[in-house]
C-alpha cells in the first residue's frame, strides 16, 4: 500500500491538488490520515477512488450522482443492479440532450440557409426568427 503526499495522489489520479482538497470537502473522499508532520497521507485506494471519480465525471455524471454509485461500489446486495439502473439513466438523459442538440442543429441550419448574408436587417430572416416577427 502507498503512502502518497497529496501531490502525489493528484498526479497518480491525473487531477489538481485543489480538486482532491474539494472533493474531500464534498466527502467523495474520506478525509486521509495525517503523518506526524500534519501532511495529509493518502493509499492507493484514495488514487483508485480519485480516478473513479474523474472518469465518472466525464461521462457526465454529477458529483451527487457519482456520491450514489460510489455507495453502491461497494454494495455488494443491490450494487451491480443499481449501478446498471444509474447508468441506464445517465444514457438517457444524454440521449434526451443529444435528441435537442440534434433539432437546434436543425433549426440553426435552416436559419443559415434562409439567410442570404446580405441586404437590409428588416429582411433578416434570422432576426425575425429569433425576434418572433415574421420577415417582410
């Protein structure tokens, strides 16, 4: 087992020293022991957890999210099944945001397109659009 300063445990979990210090605030991470000397000491399994939670971060789950499959890591009744059902959800939800990125894309292109790029802004369709007038 690893006895890591904090710089150490960052740089192992591929993040910031701040952000270990903010999420042993937030209590994704337990608070670590302290050496004599009052530095923080971290083990390997703080790295692992770190690592966790940045790469359930950037499949977009929320910190309060992450907290949830945390517990349930180490649920050992309820824990797959539950991590499958969060995760189902989180795929959702993106499915649900890239359905609306998809019909604003749509919308922008036929803005784009309705626009000659030239004349007076009264005919602007794109103005019109947004502003909720019709163009004349």
């Amino acid at each position: 087992m690893g006895a890591f300063t904090i710089g150490e445990v960052a740089r192992r979990a591929a993040i910031s020293i701040d952000t270990v210090r903010y999420y042993e605030r937030r209590h994704l991470l337990p608070a670590p022991a302290r050496r004599a000397s009052g530095y923080r000491q971290y083990g390997d399994e703080d790295v692992q957890r770190l690592r966790f939670i940045r790469r359930a971060k950037a499949l977009g789950f929320a910190l309060e999210d992450i907290r949830s499959l945390l517990d349930l890591s180490i649920d050992h009744e309820r824990g797959v099944h539950g991590l499958r059902a969060r995760t189902e959800a989180k795929l959702a939800d993106i499915d649900a945001r890239i359905a609306q990125l998809q019909k604003m894309r749509r919308g922008l292109r036929q803005l784009v397109a309705d626009c000659p790029g030239s004349g007076a802004l009264d005919h602007c369709p794109i103005l019109a659009a947004l502003g909720g007038k019709e163009p004349a």
